[in-house]
C-alpha cells in the first residue's frame, strides 16, 4: 500500500513538475518610450531634504523624456524595474543642440530609477553630455550620456547611463 501511495505521489509531482516547465511565466514585456512635448515645462516639487516629485504645466519649452521599463513576470513579487530620463530645452531655431553641465540647472536634466532598492527615486543630474540632432520634420535623434550620482549616505558607486533613441512629439504623461 505505501509503495502504491508513494508511485501516485510521485507521479502526480512529476506531471505538474513537467507542465510548469513546458509553459512559461506570463509576463509584461520590455517597454521603451522616446517622445518630447513643446509648449510645457517641468516643475520640481520638493516634499523633503533627498525626494521631489515631477510635475509639468504648460510653459516656453520643449521637454524630452525617456521612459524604459524591464520585463515584469508577474508571479514574482518585487521584480519590477523602470526608469527615466527627461529635460527641458528651449526651442531652438537650428538642426542641433548641445547640452553639458553648464546647462542642467536650467534643463532640469533629471534621473529616475523605481525599484524595490535603496536608490530608487528622481534625482537631477549634475554632469553629462546631451546632443540632439533634427533628422525629420518632428523627429530628433538624441545621444544622452550621464553620470548619475548615488543619494546622500548612499554607499553605491557613480555610474554612467547611456541611451541613442529618436524622440517624437508625444504625451509625457501616459
């Protein structure tokens, strides 16, 4: 009687063993997003010493953003990975801009990172390099390389993001 207990248990383990393997994870899939809005600008609302939140109202400028989020499976709790890049400019009547660390403060060039870690949340970017080029009537292709700093008493080190995307008008917001 154990034995035949036992073969019953172990066949019904292999076969639910076997269909779970067979059938992946259902997840949300990788998603990047490359747009800019004219006519808005970005407000900062400080609600501490370390965290502000972003905000945006109609204003004279032109605000890039990229937003990128990781593949989610959703059985797994505290998987998910998003960030963002944005700033603002104002509209310029060439081909080609330049931005650099003289320019952040007025750009408000800013980093987010939403993760379940201790260095989520926006932060504004002190140094990098930002070079955009019109290549459509709409359409701006855009090399963004940024040091991003870790928050106050934080013990991570600097790290470089990079990122090449063609931006084209869209909501911020989605």
């Amino acid at each position: 009687m154990r034995i035949l207990f036992l073969s019953i248990l172990l066949t019904t383990a292999f076969t639910c063993f076997s269909q779970n393997r067979e059938q992946p994870m259902p997840s949300n899939p990788e998603f990047k997003r490359f747009v800019f809005e004219p006519n808005q600008q970005i407000i900062l609302k400080p609600y501490d010493s370390l965290y502000f939140d972003v905000a945006y109202e109609s204003g004279d400028y032109w605000v890039f953003k990229f937003d990128f989020r990781a593949k989610d499976v959703i059985a797994i709790a505290d998987d998910e990975f998003a960030e963002s890049i944005q700033f603002q400019i104002k509209p310029i009547s060439g081909n080609q801009f330049v931005l650099n660390e003289a320019d952040f403060a007025n750009a408000k060039v800013i980093y987010s990172r939403s993760c379940f870690c201790r260095d989520s949340g926006p932060r504004l970017v002190q140094t990098g390099t930002i070079t955009g080029k019109k290549v459509g009537r709409n359409k701006w292709l855009l090399v963004v390389e940024l040091d991003i700093e870790p928050r106050p008493g934080g013990k991570s080190d600097v790290f470089t993001k990079k990122i090449k995307g063609y931006f084209n008008p869209g909501k911020l917001i989605y």
